[in-house]
C-alpha cells in the first residue's frame, strides 16, 4: 500500500478514488506516566514514555486505517493525515486519515 501526505504520486496515474479512510484509537496515560511526565516538564528531557506509546498508536491507526482502504480495493491513500486531539485529561484521541485511491504506474 503506497501513502503519500501529497494529493496526487509522482510517476503514477490515480484511477480511481474509493474515498476517505480513517484508523482511530483512544488511548489511556497510566498514573506512572504521568506521574514521569510531571517530573521531566519541571526538569526538562524527553517523556520517553509518552513518546513510545505515541509511535505506537500511529502505528496501530495507520494500520487499521490500510485495512479499511484495502477492503475497499485500494492500492494507495493520498492526502494522508494524522489528528490527535485530548478526551479529557488523562484519553488522547490517535486518527490517521486519508483518500483510498487505485493508481497505476506510468511509463
């Protein structure tokens, strides 16, 4: 599956568009790391942590967000993004969203 955080891929031809597609996740700080994080934005570095769970929901969202375009019979997402957004103060809304496309390479 190509993705591609452009409109359109250089050396291929869009054929045809399924739509948009998504991957969500909500996730949960445990009290440890928060508790960490606390202590690091007194001190300063990085919230290894946090940053470890945040690779990980984009992760697992783009991957959900592959299953629904490939169930769809795309080969490729364009315009892809990701949105995060807090669900009160310890839930963190993870999506990974974009246009299903079938392309075919030119040339």
């Amino acid at each position: 599956m190509l993705i591609a955080t452009t409109n359109d891929l250089p050396g291929y031809e869009i054929t045809e568009v399924y739509g948009e597609v998504f991957g969500l996740t909500v996730r949960a700080r445990n009290i440890g790391s928060q508790i960490g994080s606390g202590l690091k934005s007194i001190f300063g570095g990085e919230l290894k942590g946090m940053t470890t769970a945040l690779v990980d929901s984009r992760h697992q969202v783009i991957e959900r967000m592959v299953e629904e375009a490939t169930a769809k019979g795309a080969n490729a997402i364009v315009a892809m993004r990701f949105d995060t957004s807090e669900m009160g103060p310890n839930w963190t809304e993870i999506c990974a969203y974009g246009t299903a496309v079938s392309v075919r390479k030119l040339g």
